[in-house]
C-alpha cells in the first residue's frame, strides 16, 4: 500500500516543517542533496510517507514539508545513522536550520 501527502486535519500524522537558510548559490545544491538523502535513505525508514521541497523565489530559503506516521518514526529517524549523515551534510550548506513538527490543526479546501 501506498500512502501519499494529504493535508487533512482529521489524519494523526507528524508533519515536520524544516526550514533552512541558505545563500542563493547553494540552493539549488541543498535541494538537490535533501532529494538525494530522501530516495537513497530516508523513504526506506519505517513510517516515511512523504518529502517534498521548496525553494523560496529570492534563494535566500529552502523548506522540507515531510510526513510522518508518528512522531515516534520521526524521532527514530533523527537516530538513524545514515540518516544523521545527510543531516549532518545539509547543516553543512545551510547557514540556519529550523525544524519542527507540526499537526494540521485547521484545513480549508476549496469544495
């Protein structure tokens, strides 16, 4: 079974919400090396659902939306150290690292 992103407020999943700072020179390089981490490492770890990046017009920011089964797979993760490599290596490219998880606390989709 495949489960897939879905922004639902009624559905206990851990949402982490990471946002890195980085020069616009090394944008495009932190984005690449977070997809390279997500398909060699982190969407093989128990309860990865999904990741998905964005990158800010002006460069300057990166965002990692991710979902989680349980905060518990999340924190499990933070252990793992293949995992703790990538990590390590984004801190490297990033000037600062902000992550946190959230719950979708209220959802308004267009009906």
């Amino acid at each position: 079974m495949t489960i897939t992103a879905r922004i639902d407020s009624a559905r206990p999943v851990a949402t982490l919400i990471n946002v890195f700072t980085v020069t616009p020179q090394r944008q495009h390089e932190l984005i690449a090396l977070l997809a390279h981490a997500t398909e060699e490492t982190m969407k093989h770890l128990p309860g990865f659902i999904c990741a998905t990046f964005h990158a800010s017009e002006d460069g300057e920011r990166v965002i990692n939306y991710a979902q989680w089964e349980s905060e518990a797979h999340y924190r499990a993760m933070l252990n793992d150290p293949e995992a703790r490599v990538h990590m390590d290596l984004a801190a490297t490219i990033a000037t600062d690292v902000q992550p946190r998880l959230f719950h979708v606390a209220s959802h308004h989709p267009k009906t």
